[in-house]
C-alpha cells in the first residue's frame, strides 16, 4: 500500500481518520509545512517517497513535469476531486479504497480521485 503525505490544502483530519483506517499518512499541517510552497511540499512527499495528495491541480501537473524533466525524486501525485473541505471522513475512505486498488504507485504518476 502507497504511503501518503496530504498537503497544506487538505484538512489535517484526513490524514487522522486515514490512519484509523491502517493507512500510512501523515499531513503538511502535522509535520510544520503548511506555509510552506508547492514545489517544497513536493519535494518532502518525495524525499519520504510519499504519494502527495491535493486538490491543487494545477500547479502540482506542472510540478510533476519539472520534476520528470530534471530528474528529480517524485513518488506520485493524486488529486483529490472533492465537494467541499469538510468531507474528512468520505477523503481518507476514498484514499483508503484507492491505495488498496494501487499497490504501488509509479514515479512521475499522476492519478485523480473523486470523492
């Protein structure tokens, strides 16, 4: 199972109800990186071969193709596709769901989850 590292636009309890459910999460906001910018919590996702998780699109595609371009650690991406923020429980059983589905996570991968 995917090891998991939510960042600073996901709600901290996600990774608490997640970890209830046996996953292996933790959060931007638990390990001092909520300030911290896209391409830095790129980098600590990677650096503890973590898929990141978020509901940034955008800046996190054109993160992943840097990242592919020059050769730099990246153990996957999901975006997260969700209704609202206050959607802890359904996130974390959707995470779960979809890491049992992919046991392993390609580098350079990047995979949407809706929620």
């Amino acid at each position: 199972m995917p090891r998991f590292y939510l960042d600073a636009d996901l709600s901290p309890k996600i990774a608490e109800i997640a970890r209830g459910l046996g996953l292996d999460v933790v959060s931007a906001h638990e390990v001092g990186m909520s300030e911290a910018e896209d391409s830095e919590q790129l980098s600590q996702a990677a650096s503890g071969n973590r898929v990141l998780g978020t509901r940034n699109r955008d800046d996190f595609l054109q993160l992943t193709l840097e990242a592919y371009h020059d050769r730099k650690p990246h153990a996957g991406v999901l975006i997260i596709i969700s209704g609202g923020k206050h959607q802890a429980s359904r996130t974390a059983h959707a995470l779960a769901r979809w890491g049992a589905a992919h046991p392993v996570v390609p580098r350079y991968a990047i995979a949407w989850l809706r929620v």
